[in-house]
C-alpha cells in the first residue's frame, strides 16, 4: 500500500490540480497507489491562509486539503494507467457531495505540526468516485468523513441535452 514511484512536492502537485498559488494547500505526496493518497501540509498555520476569515481557519476548511489530496489522487492514477506523468492539463472536477463528514476540532490554526491529509478511494468509474478521507496531526484524527468526486465535470456539462416527448 501507498508506493508510488516517489514522494511529490508542491510544484508536481500544483502540476496536476486546478488549484494554484496560495490556494493549492497541500507541500507534498508522501504516498500513494490506486486506492490511497496520504499528504502533508503545514500551512494550516499561516496567518495569511486563503481560506481564514475573521482570524481563524476553521475545521471545515479541512474538506478543502482533503478535496485537493482527492484531485491529486485522481491525476495520478490517470498517469498511472496511461504511462505518462504531468502531461496532460488538470480535468475540472467538483465536489458533488459530503457525507457523515465529523469535525473533531473547531479551528485547524491552532493544530501544531503539519497535517496528514489521507483518502481512500471506495468505488468509482472514469468520471465518479466515491472516497473516504481524514485530516490528522500525528495521531489525533481533526476531521473525517465521504465526499463524491465527479471528475469530468466538463464531460458532464456537454453532454446533449435530452428533448421530452
């Protein structure tokens, strides 16, 4: 579990996720293989993360780290199954639902030591995926929960329009 050929840094992240400057969270790819991805993140803290309002970043911002270690996940298992790497633009995708989603701390900001950002691919096609994630700092677990990933969300979006009868 969790190979991959080698760790990835930011910029190989930021390569393969729509999400760039500030607002791609995640430092790097600690490992992976076709049904998993653990990340790092340490910027959780930062005074001028993009997602803090009124001071603080809350837990539900945790959703977001765990969405971009879902995209990752999703170009890297593309690359796998083509052989090739970071050559091919990030696909739009969204997040189309959350499920039993539980925050087990109000604020990330006040977290010490980088995140662990972890998913667990369930089921899924080409286009959909069912995962389950977590955001820890060591071992204390700071947010869990499902999301449904819709990948080709362009695909989707020119897909003919049916006429009733």
């Amino acid at each position: 579990m969790l190979s991959g050929p080698q760790p990835l840094d930011r910029d190989a992240i930021a390569l393969r996720i729509p999400h760039q400057g500030t607002m791609c969270l995640l430092d790097a790819v600690l490992g992976w293989d076709h049904e998993h991805i653990r990340c790092r993140a340490g910027n959780h803290r930062s005074p001028d993360h993009p997602l803090r309002a009124y001071g603080r970043l809350g837990a539900a911002c945790g959703v977001e780290y765990a969405a971009q270690a879902m995209a990752v996940h999703g170009a890297l298992v593309g690359e796998s199954a083509r052989g090739s790497a970071g050559d091919a633009p990030p696909r739009a995708g969204y997040l189309a639902g959350m499920r039993g989603v539980t925050l087990h701390v109000d604020r990330l900001d006040t977290v010490d030591g980088p995140l662990s950002v972890n998913a667990q691919r369930i089921t899924g096609d080409d286009n959909t995926v069912l995962y389950s994630f977590d955001v820890q700092a060591g071992k204390r677990t700071l947010l869990s929960g499902r999301a449904i990933v819709v990948l080709d969300a362009a695909g989707l979006s020119a897909a003919p329009a049916r006429t009733p009868r």
